[in-house]
C-alpha cells in the first residue's frame, strides 16, 4: 500500500490543474497519476535548482539564497529560456511594490558597488521595449522566450550588447551581471590617458 | 499562439499583491526550498516570487511536451507515461528520470504484491 502523500511538500493540486488546463485543449482529460506525477516534479524542480544555488551561496559564504543566485542556478542547470522572462517578471514586481531604487541596489547583493547618479538609475528602470526583440529563437526546446536582455537585479536593465540573448546558447551569458556602468568615472578616466 | 498566452500573463497577470495573485503559495515554495537540502539557512524575500512563475512555465512545458506524447499515441487523456515519455525526450528534465521511473516500479511492485496474496 502506497503510503499517504504529504501534502505539504508538494504545490497544491488544483493550482497545478489551473497551470495545465491553461495548456491543454478543452477536451483534454487528465489521469489522476498525471496530475500527481507533475506535482511530484515540480517540486524536484525547486529542489533541484534550490540544492545548485544553495552551492553557490556556500561557496562564496554568503548565508541567504537570493532571486540572482536562482537565476544563475537555472541558467546553469540548463534553464536558461527562463531567466529572462523571470527576470522581467522580478523587475516588475518590484516596481508594483514601490521598492524605491535604494533598497532595490542595496538588497540581494554580491558586489559591493558605488551608488549610481540618479540620471544613470532613471535610464535604467524604464521598461525595455520589448517589440523590438523578435520573440522567435530556433532551439531544441522550441522555447520563444528570448527577450535580449540581460539582467543585473540591483540596478534595473541592462541590454546585452553582446549580440541577442534571444537564443539559448548566449543568454547564460547575458546572465553575468555587467557592472562597467558602476563605474562611468573610471572609464573616462581610461579614455582621458 | 501559445507563448503568446504566457507572455500576456506576465503583462497583465496578478503582481498587484506580495501574496495574492501568485499562481502558487509562497510559503510552500519556501518550505520546500528549505528541504532541498540540510544547510540551506536564509531565502530571501523574492526568490519564493521568481519560483513561483518558474515553476508555472515549467508546469506548462512539461504538459506541453507530455500532451505531444498522449497525441502520438492518439490519446486524449494525459498519463503518466506520457509525462515519463516527455522527462526521457527532453534534456534539461534529466534531474527527473528516477522520479517518473521509480514512480511506475513502486506501482509494478504494489501490483505483484496484491496479487500474489
């Protein structure tokens, strides 16, 4: 006899049958051992990401697991499809919230940097236009999630410049934080010489 | 266009509440990241809010790719094959091999005891 699932270590069932039934056609039925195999997925899921993540706050002796090291975790794990859309999804939760941009720099920090004039912070919390990043991306997952965007949390957007972040293989990339805007007075510094 | 669906939640879907609107409750998410393994010490307030819409868009790929598999087999009901089928075809779902196999001996093994009884 199976033993009795506890329920609290998974996600809700109904909330999951919401989830699917917003992708399966209307005729569609679901098997009970379905429904409950995908619950006992996406908890591994949040294991799985939470255990790599975890990993990496150790290794730089950090105590809290942040929103970056989440990211970073999928990225790794070879969700990188989701960080951006996630990534978006977090910049604009914080903006509902009314998190004033001081909290939002000094939160979930890895780097230490100097506060940002504020012409430079208003550039960057405006919302990227986002029909100028053709959606589809041509990989194995068939995924259309490319936004091009990178994504440093404690100060806003940032674009990749790198090339689009639209494919797989350079948003993991598009992941590293660039902080050469932290430091505008030393780049013009290096030009100055 | 399905991403189309997702991508105009993520618009106009629920982030008016810090707990309302979530597809999923946060303190569960946050309970289970707390387990994944022993010397997980603080989450902070926001990584419970990214899992919660990761794991919506993981929900949905997982049924999209399952649903393909019920289709080839000319199905209309989801089972739990078709997810094991979709977890075998899709790289990133490696993490998942033992849980949708272990799944289906534990129901073999239940089986051939009932019987044998």
């Amino acid at each position: 006899m199976a033993g009795i699932r506890e329920q609290d270590q998974y996600m809700p069932i109904a909330n999951v049958i919401r989830i699917m039934r917003r992708i399966l056609p209307p005729h569609a039925k679901i098997s009970d051992d379905a429904k409950e195999t995908i619950q006992e997925c996406v908890s591994e899921y949040i294991s799985f990401i939470t255990s790599e993540a975890n990993e990496r706050c150790q290794k730089e002796q950090r105590k809290t697991v942040t929103a970056e090291d989440i990211l970073w975790a999928m990225g790794k794990l070879g969700f990188d499809d989701y960080v951006n859309p996630l990534a978006f999804y977090l910049q604009r939760y914080r903006e509902s919230e009314g998190e004033p941009a001081s909290v939002r720099r000094t939160s979930s920090h890895a780097v230490p940097h100097p506060p940002l004039p504020l012409s430079m912070l208003q550039q960057q919390q405006q919302l990227p236009f986002l029909s100028a990043m053709p959606v589809s991306s041509i990989d194995g997952n068939n995924n259309c999630y490319g936004f091009g965007y990178g994504f440093d949390f404690d100060q806003g957007f940032y674009r990749d410049g790198v090339g689009g972040g639209g494919d797989a293989s350079s948003s993991a990339a598009a992941f590293v934080p660039n902080f050469d805007h932290c430091f505008p007075h030393l780049k013009r510094d290096n030009s100055n010489m | 266009m399905r991403q189309a669906g997702a991508y105009s939640n993520l618009l106009c879907g629920g982030i008016s509440g810090r707990t309302g609107p979530h597809s999923l409750p946060l303190a569960r998410i946050k309970k289970i990241m707390k387990n994944s393994s022993e010397d997980v010490k603080m989450i902070s307030g926001v990584a419970p809010i990214v899992f919660s819409k990761a794991c919506e868009i993981f929900i949905e790929e997982l049924t999209r790719r399952s649903w393909i598999m019920a289709i080839d087999g000319k199905r209309r009901t989801l089972n739990k094959e078709d997810i094991a089928s979709a977890v075998i075809a899709t790289d990133i779902f490696d993490f998942l091999i033992t849980l949708v196999s272990n799944s289906d001996a534990t129901d073999d093994a239940t089986v051939i005891q009932m019987e044998t009884i």
